[in-house]
C-alpha cells in the first residue's frame, strides 16, 4: 500500500536514491512544508513513566490500570489511546507477560513492532514499500538478535512463530529500524520512536534544505532555507554538525555513504556555513555578520582547517558519559579533561567544532548545577554567539531557539542577584575577583528586557499556530506573559512593542542591537574569560 504523500510535495524517482520528495511550489526558510501524524508513536522504554503514551508530553502520567505499560496525563488522552492502538496493545501484554516490570522493561524494538504486527499486519500495511535493507543486514552480526525479536513480537502478538511470519516480522522490524525517527529531548535524552511512511521517504543530505520538528504527537517538516518550486526535500538522519568519520559512522544503519558536497569535500561546521543560504538571516545578530559567518578563519585557513579535521571524536563519547554522573567534583574533573583534550581546538578558537561545541553545553549545565547561574550564562552566552550560529545557521532553527530559551531561564535566576549586588557595599580592591568584577558588569544589563525580547524572538520563529504547542514555545510564552505583566515595566514593554511591531525600522534596529546584540556579545565575552580561568590548565592553582 503506497502511503499517502501531503498537499505540495510530490514523489519522485531518483537514479541513485530510488525515489525522492519534492515540492510542488516555492517555499520560505522557516515556512511549514508539512505535517505527518504518526503510524507508529511510542515512547523509549526507560521513559515510560516521564512522558504521557500519547500526547507525549512530559509531567507525573498516570499509568494504564490493565497493562502498567502506558502512560497518560488525563483521560481524554487515554480515550484516543485506546481507539488508535492501545486496545489491543493492553489486552496482548497483560496476557502475554505476567510481570509488570518485565512489561515495563520490554525492549522498545519488539514493543514497537508488536505494535505494527497489531494495526497493520505481519505484511506490513502502509509501512510495506518502506526499505528495509534485508539484504545488506542479513548475515551480518546482530541479525541473530533482529530474528529474535521478531520472534519475540511474533509470540506475543499471537501470530506464532512459524518460519515464514518471522521472517516477514524480521523484515517489517528492519523496515521500522531503517525509517523511524528518534525523537530526542535535550533533558532526558532518546525518549520515542515515531514513524510515518511519507515522511520516511524524505532523503538524507548533510547539507539539508529542512528539518523535522517534534511538536506533540506530530512530526513538522520545515524549510532551512528558502526551496524553489521542483526542488527536493533533504533532511539530515543524523547529527550533520559532526565531523566527517562521526556522520559515516552514524549513517551505516542506512547502509549508504553520503556524497553531499559537505562529506564530499570534508567540509568542517564554518566551511558548511559559509555555503549555506541561512547564513544570511543572521544579518541582525551580528555587526560584522559576513566576516563573523562567512569569512571565519576557520574556513580557509589551513592549520585550522587541518585542526578541525582532526578533532578528538573519542570526547564525544566521554562527554555523553560524563553529562550522566551524579557527583559533580568527578563530573567537572572529567569536563576538564575532555576539555583539555580539545587544546587545539581551543587555540584556534573553533569553538563550534565537535566536540568542543558539545563540552561548552555541558560546561553551563555543571555551573547551573553548582548554582553558579551567572557562569552558567555566561558561558550558554558565550556557546549562542561562537557555536550556535555556525551549527545552526538557521535563525529559527530548534537547537538555537532552545539555547535561546536557556539563557532566558537562567536571566531570570540572574537577574535578582544583579540587583541584590547592586545594593550592596562595592570592593574597591585592586584584586578583585573574576566573579565580582563580572557581576559588575552583569548589574549594568537591563537582564529583563533582554530576556523579554529573547523570549519574544523564540515566539516569532514558532509564529505558525502549528508550533505553539512544541513545549519550547510553551515555556516562552509562559515566562513572557510573567514579564509583561511585572509591575513598572510599561516603559520598557512600549518600546519593546513597538520592535515587535516594526522589527524593520532603524529606531527598533537601534533597539535591538543595543538591548540583545551589545548585551549578549557582553555576556559571551564574561563566558570566554570564566573558561579562560576556570578551565585552563594555566590558571589552574
């Protein structure tokens, strides 16, 4: 059964990629190509308890009376629940696994093909034309392990587990391993899988043209960058802003090497920058945007370019490992030498290179833990204007909106210490710390006006009613609505009306150069000097 290809795209045959989406007219960068409801949405299987089975919201679920396998944060998600999947789900896991806890820990592949084998059939249904790979995994190591859990999925379905449905079973649970997305949360990790044939059908590019975006139960197909009328859809499958080995290692479940002139040509995060037609809607970010974006060191010198090529991947592993431990004199020794272990990277100011872009994230995070908040943002400051931008060259893109909305969060917590600073007796020792003097200059921010227009700039990259509830824009707009209604602020919310009213005008250009761009460049610097001293070996007593 061929799925169902949205309104503005049409499919395609390729020479070499079998078949391929197009648009069948212009599209804008930011615009919403389209929207795909899921044929398959579960969560991960360490996450049940942390997200609703349905909505996928996050918050304290009530779990399923029956099964104690779903998950769902009223009964009205339940309802559609139960109607889409979950009746037959309930009743074949409450028969076929007795333990609860074994249920709970039921692996998220055989969970998620039971699911298939239950609404579509062991022939697949909708997900029938999808590839699968069979061929290339067959024989390889781990196949042993696919068969089993087909096998397993086949028994608690009640399908059985002659030869032929197995083998069927094995090759729809590659079709769903091949094609399904990850849906990633920054706070608690890899937590579902969603999968729906049409957007399947989107190719990869490292260069993509767009990119999909989880909001609730839907997956958002987005322009990067303005799309001519014929032209393809690519999206990257995986992480595009690490280096070349890391994306091919990523890629071989895909069983195909990327030729995008990115891999092609090894281009580093500043080459691939450079190239791309996002660059220019950082125009008012930056007073020296075409130089900052464009014509970064990183993109034609040859010893940095060099650097950038061999950067450390084997960090990359360690940060994540690191980012899990508990105790933060071991965490922060560990981002030290992680840290440490990027040197070059650090000398050559490639900040937005993997891994080193990674270990600014986690620098911040252990200062919000440490409750260190205005090192925390000072450095997610420092990580939005030398990292970010050449990652992400979309303005509107999700990873800068939600870095955005970080350093949002963290002003607010910032903000009553400036002022409690502000009141208070002054050194005027020539030895002053670093912390003091950076809280100085921390005082001197107008820190709620910034926050405000942060929080407004996050909002008008989700203007599309389709993205308000993306938990992002939620968060925005909860902390927004806070500061417009703060007590002697009508000042400041007529100005910054009028800026987002007229964002085009030279007085709120003017505004907004002053307010955030001359701010955040403050705060970056602060956040160059706090790892300059609190992370290199040099200073290190």
């Amino acid at each position: 059964m061929a799925p169902s290809i949205p309104a503005g795209l049409t499919l395609k045959s390729h020479p070499s990629k079998g078949r391929a989406l197009h648009t069948t007219a212009a599209i804008k960068a930011g615009q919403i190509i389209a929207v795909f409801n899921p044929t398959l949405l579960l969560p991960s299987s360490g996450s049940l308890s942390d997200i609703c089975t349905y909505c996928f919201k996050r918050g304290k679920p009530r779990s399923c009376k029956q099964c104690r396998v779903a998950y769902y944060c009223d009964a009205k998600c339940q309802t559609a629940h139960w109607t889409t999947v979950h009746k037959a789900e309930c009743v074949t896991l409450s028969k076929s696994v007795s333990s609860v806890a074994q249920r709970r820990q039921m692996p998220t592949p055989i969970r998620a093909l039971l699911q298939v084998l239950l609404t579509q059939g062991v022939d697949g249904g909708v997900l029938a034309d999808l590839e699968g790979h069979v061929a290339q995994k067959r024989g390889q190591p781990g196949w042993a392990d696919w068969e089993l859990m087909a096998m397993a999925a086949c028994a608690f379905s009640g399908l059985g587990t002659e030869g032929d449905t197995v083998n069927k079973a094995t090759e729809l649970l590659c079709k769903i391993n091949t094609n399904a997305f990850h849906r990633f949360d920054a706070d608690i990790g890899d937590h579902g899988v969603f999968l729906e044939p049409a957007l399947a059908m989107v190719n990869h590019s490292c260069v993509p043209n767009a990119f999909v975006q989880f909001v609730g139960r839907t997956a958002i197909l987005r322009a990067e960058g303005d799309i001519a009328a014929g032209d393809e859809i690519e999206i990257s499958y995986t992480d595009n802003t690490t280096p070349l080995e890391k994306r091919r290692e990523n890629l071989t479940q895909y069983t195909f090497e990327c030729e995008c002139p990115r891999c092609k040509d090894d281009l580093n995060v500043y080459q691939a920058c450079a190239t791309s037609p996002s660059a220019d809607l950082n125009k008012t970010w930056f007073d020296d945007w075409d130089t900052k974006l464009r014509k970064h060191h990183g993109i034609t010198n040859e010893v940095a370019v060099k650097t950038s090529q061999n950067a450390p991947l084997e960090a990359l592993e360690t940060i994540e490992l690191a980012s899990q431990v508990e105790n933060l004199e071991v965490k922060e020794k560990a981002i030290k030498d992680q840290y440490e272990a990027c040197r070059e990277l650090i000398d050559q100011n490639l900040w937005a290179v993997s891994p080193l872009a990674n270990i600014l994230t986690e620098i911040s995070i252990l200062y919000s833990e440490k409750q260190n908040f205005a090192y925390a943002l000072f450095v997610a400051c420092f990580s939005a204007c030398e990292s970010d931008p050449f990652r992400f060259p979309a303005v509107f893109h999700p990873s800068r909106a939600r870095a955005l909305l970080v350093i949002a969060k963290l002003l607010s917590n910032t903000a009553p210490l400036a002022a409690k600073q502000q009141s208070a007796e002054h050194s005027t020792s020539p030895e002053r710390t670093l912390y003091e003097s950076a809280i100085e200059k921390l005082v001197k921010i107008d820190q709620v006006s910034l926050c405000q227009m942060l929080l407004v700039i996050i909002l008008r990259g989700a203007s599309d009613k389709r993205l308000m509830e993306w938990e992002v824009a939620n968060g925005a707009a909860e902390m927004l609505y806070e500061i417009e209604n703060l007590p002697g602020r009508e000042q400041e919310n007529s100005l910054i009306r009028l800026w987002q009213e007229s964002p085009g005008d030279d007085e709120s250009k003017a505004l907004f150069h002053y307010a955030v761009v001359k701010q955040l460049d403050t705060l970056a610097q602060l956040g160059k000097q706090v790892l300059e001293s609190d992370f290199d070996p040099k200073n290190q007593k």
